[in-house]
C-alpha cells in the first residue's frame, strides 16, 4: 500500500533562546518525556487553539474599546451631573431670598415625573421592538 500525504513525516527546526531553551529542557525534564514528544504537543496545541487565540485577542480589543467607551460616557454623566447638580443647588439657595420653595419643590417633582414617563415610554418602545425580532 503506497504512503498518502498524510503519512509522510517532515521536519521542523529551530532555535530557541537560551532562557526558552532552559525552560523548554526543563519542562521535558519534568514531564520524563522526550523533546521531540513536547515539540509535537506543543504545536499539535498551537494548531488545535489557533482560531481560539486570535478570538480571544479580537474580544480583548472589543472589550478594551467598550471600556475605552463606557469610562468616556461616565465622565461626560459626571461632568453633566456637577453642572445640573450646581444650577440645582443655586436654584435652591436662592428660594429662601424670593419665597417660592413650593413652586422650586413642585418643578422638581414635575421634571422627575416626566423623566420616569420617558423612561417607561422608552423602554416599552425598545421591549416592543425586542419583542419582534424575537418573534422572526
């Protein structure tokens, strides 16, 4: 029977640096098992978890860049909360001058009613639209 591609042995070589080549003599040491058997492991490895590896660093870099993202838009919320935060406050401050504590608590639970409706309506409208892409 003739030998096939897949029967046929070819070899590999190359240079390791001293440090690599210390670890890798050591490794061999510690698993009693010949170098050319740890060689042939070891890209047998490479081989079987290459698509693997090159996914985990695209999802590293995806990931790097969400956070990249996520920390700008906490840092433009918190620069936008200090500067309602202030004009909340001076507004506050300044009712006890012009007696209109009502009118400032009754604006406030006007503007956070219509905030908690946005949300709502908002959520409704994203949950209906889940909610057909679901159904495809």
């Amino acid at each position: 029977m003739p030998k096939t591609n897949n029967d046929l042995k070819s070899k590999i070589e190359t240079y390791l640096s001293g440090v690599d080549n210390d670890r890798f003599i050591s490794l061999c040491r510690q698993r009693k098992a010949a170098r050319a058997a740890i060689a042939r492991e070891a890209i047998r490895w490479y081989l079987d978890n290459l698509e693997q590896i090159r996914e985990s660093k695209t999802e590293s870099e995806i990931s790097r860049s969400i956070k990249s993202m996520t920390d700008r838009i906490c840092g433009m919320l918190a620069r936008q909360g200090a500067q309602t935060g202030t004009l909340f406050e001076l507004t506050w401050q300044n009712h006890v001058e012009n007696k209109i504590e009502d009118r400032f608590v009754a604006a406030t639970n006007l503007v956070k009613s219509k905030m908690r409706k946005r949300l709502e309506d908002d959520e409704k409208a994203i949950a209906e639209r889940m909610s057909k892409v679901v159904q495809k």
